[in-house]
C-alpha cells in the first residue's frame, strides 16, 4: 500500500479518482434530460434507465469531488497562511467563475434562449451570476472557494481554541487530526442547516462542506480507513448498495430518502478511496490532467442539444452529448491551456 503522504512518488490513486470524479459528471450532464428530477427542459422520450443511472450518478460525483478537495487540502493547512490560502483560491476558482459565466455560460445560454434568460442582462447578471441564483455548473467552483475559506478559518479557530484556551500546549497530541474530527463535525451541523434553512447564497457551501471534511478526515486517518474499509468491503458495499435502493425506491423528499442517500454517497466515497488502485492508467491520467476544463467547458454545450433536438432517438443525444461535446470540450481546454490565459483552465 503506497503512502498517500509521500513526496517521491506521484499518488496515481488521487488522479484515477479525480478521473473517474470527473467521467461521471460529464456522462451525468449528458443523460441529465432524461431524469425525472429535471424539468428545466423537456422530451417525449422516456428512458428509466437513464434515470435511474442520473439518480445514482448524483449520489456520488459530486461527493467525490468535494472529498477529493477536502483530501488535498490537508497539507496546505499547515503550510499557508490565510493570504496565501486566499489569494490561490481567488485565482483558481473565482478568476475562471467570472471569466467562463461571462464568456461561456452566457453567451452560449443567450444563443439558445435558456429558460429564464428572458429578461434584461443587467438581472442576468446580478441575479444569476453575481448573486448566483442560476449560474448552471458554476456553483461548484463558488461552493468550493467557500469551502477552502471556512476549512482554514474553523480550523485556525479550533486549533487556538485547543491550544491557548481548552488545552496546554505541552499536552497536545495530534492536535490536527482533533482539529478535523471537530470541524467533520461543524460541517455535519452546517449539512443538517442546509437542509432544512434556506441560505441562499451559502446554501450548495453548507450541503458540500461536509464531504470536503470527509475527504480531510480520509486523508489524516488514510491507513485506517483504507485497512477497515478492505477488511470489511463486502459488507460496506452491501450497506451501500441497499442504502441506494432505499434513496432510488423512495422518491419523494422524506427523510428516510436524505438519510439513506447520504449514508449511501459516504460509503461510496469510502470505497472508492479504498479500492481504487494507486497505479497509473494512460487514460484515467489523461482525463485527470483536464478534468477543471471538461468540467468548465462541457455542461453549457448540452444546452444546445437540449434546445435543438431533446426528442430525438436518445442514443443520438447521448452520444452527441458525452462523445462529441466531450470531444470539443477536450480540445478547447487544450487550445486555452497552451494561451496566456491557461490558468483558468487550471493550468
């Protein structure tokens, strides 16, 4: 088993998650007209299977994203300083939030007439993408920043709290696995608020943050996890397996649905941490190194065959949309990473 912590050997794990992370959510926005949970735009077909693919999908790839984050953040936790810290996020997600809401999202949303774009731009503006209210596949980058920003602060909090108020500084073991079991905590409360108070802007923040303490928690605890979860493995997977049916069966907003499907994505999480090889595959590795600009430049494309051509025969629709936006979405992110402007493709 390889060290998550080494520095001399590239985590291939990492890069075959964020893969797999990133597959889900582009076939996910393809096949996303055919679930029952959507209504923003509308097809005489009806494909239960694809439904029931998108419900399962949604269990786990955006989990897994945010675990993901959660799990890489532990290190800069330690080596940066809150300027640092702010300054790297403004760049990487807030910089590439505005540059793609005003010169992707937009454009492409205006073109088709979007539902709901059917007022002035000033609105637009300052209500979807400012304030947030419909920013399509953007809201990821915004909860994530925020998710950065409250990890460090909490956790520069807690562990002053520890130190100076709760806890001698002599006595101090393992301050910072405490400090993440604590925050994991506050972002389960966070998670219970979310669901039941409409916070509007931090809404998606406070429903994600505990799946990037999640990721943190796997991170300082990596042997354990990875040891219990392979000694026990069949039954996980049967839990979770059960606990997805449960989510799948009951369809409405109950919280037996919510419960099940939360424990569900955590065990999934868990698991896919565990089983997931630490060894390099070309095309896993391939989709890891462009994974921030598929995901960027992808959603906004389906737009287009949804406008277009939603009742046609949905192997046309799917294949168009994961094969040939997929294809183009690639081949943008290649063409912006090789500009000047390639940080906003992550690069």
């Amino acid at each position: 088993m390889s060290d998550v912590n080494s520095t001399n050997k590239r985590n291939y794990k990492i890069d075959n998650i964020r893969a797999i992370a990133i597959l889900l959510v582009v076939f996910g926005h393809s096949i996303i007209l055919y679930s029952s949970s959507w209504n923003l735009y509308q097809t005489k077909n009806d494909v239960p299977l694809l439904d029931i693919c998108k419900d399962i999908i949604n269990l786990i790839q955006m989990p897994l994203f945010f675990s993901l984050s959660g799990f890489l953040f532990v290190s800069t936790l330690q080596k940066k300083s809150f300027s640092m810290v702010l300054k790297n996020k403004i760049k990487r997600l807030l910089i590439p939030y505005f540059a793609f809401a005003f010169f992707w999202l937009l454009p492409i949303r205006l073109i088709v007439k979007y539902p709901g774009y059917n007022i002035p731009i000033s609105k637009i503006i300052g209500k979807c993408i400012l304030y947030g209210s419909d920013n399509g596949h953007l809201w990821y980058l915004i909860a994530l920043f925020w998710c950065f920003i409250f990890c460090y602060i909490i956790s520069k909090i807690v562990e002053f709290a520890q130190r100076v108020v709760i806890t001698p500084p002599n006595v101090v073991q393992n301050i910072q696995n405490q400090n993440i079991i604590i925050i994991f905590g506050i972002s389960g409360i966070m998670f219970a608020v979310s669901k039941c108070v409409n916070l509007h802007y931090f809404n998606t923040t406070f429903n994600y943050f505990v799946w990037f303490m999640l990721g943190s928690m796997i991170r300082i605890n990596y042997k354990k996890v990875v040891d219990l979860s392979q000694v026990h493995k069949g039954f996980l997977l049967g839990i979770s397996l059960i606990l997805t049916m449960m989510s799948l069966l009951i369809s409405d907003n109950s919280k037996v649905t919510l419960i099940s499907g939360f424990f569900a994505s955590l065990i999934w999480v868990i698991l896919l941490f565990s089983v997931i090889p630490d060894k390099r595959y070309k095309v896993l590795s391939f989709f890891s190194s462009i994974s921030f600009g598929l995901y960027l430049f992808h959603s906004p494309l389906v737009y287009i065959t949804y406008t277009y051509i939603p009742n046609v025969n949905p192997i046309i629709v799917v294949l168009l949309n994961f094969c040939v936006w997929g294809t183009v979405s690639v081949l943008f992110t290649f063409l912006v990473s090789g500009s000047k402007f390639k940080f906003i493709v992550g690069e």
